[in-house]
C-alpha cells in the first residue's frame, strides 16, 4: 500500500517530494529518503532542489507532529509506529532531548517519532526545530550533493549513506554536547549562589 503511494507521489516529482516530507514528519511511516532517492536518480541536476524541497516541507511538519504528541500523548505513536522504535526514541530521550534528535536524524527510525515525542515529553518547540534545522539538512543534502555531483553513479554510493553520515556526524555531537555541557558547568559555578549574595550584603551591611 505504501508503495502504491510513492509511486503515486513520484508522478508530482519536487512537489511528491514536499507532500512526502511534510507528512514523514507528521505521520507517514515511510521516511523522504525513498521518494528522494529515485527522484534524484531520474534527474540528478535538480538533486539540490529535491533535498531543498524536502528539507523545507519537513521544517514546516515538525511543529505539527509536535503539536499532535502534545495534544494526543505517547500512545498516537504505539498505534502507528514500531514499539521497538518508540522505545528506541524515548530511551535516547532520556539521555539527552538533544542528541536524541540530531542522532535521530541520521538513523533508520522515521522523524516523526522524535517530533511526536518531543511534544509528548514537552521538549521546548524551539530546540526541537533548531536541531532538526541542523539534522535533516544534512540528511536532505548529503544525498542531493551526492546525486549532484556523481550523477546516476552516485546509485551505488546512496545506499551506505546513512552509516556515513552517522560515523561522521555523532561524534561531532558528542563533542558538541560535551562542550555545551562543560560551558554549562562553568556558567553555573560563576555564577554567585542567592545565599552567597544574602551573606555578602550581610557583611556590607554590618561594616556600615
């Protein structure tokens, strides 16, 4: 049945695309990456403009699967989706809200799950869009540079996309969440405590 509808979609060329990405942000258990794929091989010289056209119609979704995780709770994700995926997404949830999306965004487990879910936990919408921002452009046009650039060559290349842009991007993250986490760190302890105030105005006070 999903494939009926690719295949439907695929005959809108880069609007197909849009209406496949927004609704892989939503609901549609399909990810973009199997429209974007042939539709990139057809035509290799709009490859940049596919992964333009998905990477925006998926920026314009988040908020919608966040809205519907916010509104409708956990369980809308069980009814449609993998437990094993669910599950998956709430234990990097767990760990970190952060990594869990742009980690997210690499990985086999469709978007959509971290958008609802974001909204399900109440994640702040704005962080949820910031670091899909970053994710899925990186997804949308590794791919569309790939076909851009190798033309219909890059076929063979696409299918370990994925696993290359996780073994490269995730260490980055990490090093990027160690570092925002040590800066944290550091924020905090200069920054004097109320009852480390309270005793300083107390010592102004009693040598006036």
């Amino acid at each position: 049945m999903f494939q009926n509808l690719i295949d439907a979609l695929m005959q809108f060329g880069i609007w197909g695309l849009f209406i496949h990405s927004f609704a892989d942000a939503i609901f549609f258990p399909i990810p973009a990456f199997f429209l974007q794929v042939p539709l990139s091989l057809m035509q290799p010289s709009n490859a940049l403009w596919l992964a333009t056209a998905g990477y925006v119609a998926c920026l314009l979704g988040t908020p919608i699967g966040y809205l519907i995780g916010k509104l409708l709770g956990q369980s809308v994700l069980h009814k449609f989706l993998k437990k094993s995926w669910v599950d998956s997404a709430t234990r990097m949830f767990q760990k970190s809200g952060e990594a869990a999306i742009l980690i997210g965004s690499f990985t086999p487990i469709p978007f959509k799950v971290f958008t609802i879910l974001s909204g399900c936990l109440n994640y702040p919408l704005w962080r949820l869009l910031a670091y899909a921002a970053f994710g899925r452009a990186v997804k949308f046009y590794a791919i569309g540079l790939l076909f851009y650039s190798y033309g219909r060559a890059a076929e063979g290349m696409v299918k370990d996309i994925s696993l290359y842009i996780a073994a490269i991007a995730i260490p980055l993250i990490v090093i990027f969440l160690l570092i925002k986490k040590r800066i944290a760190k550091k924020k905090a302890s200069q920054t004097p405590s109320p009852d480390a105030e309270g005793e300083s105005d107390e010592r102004i006070t009693g040598n006036m």
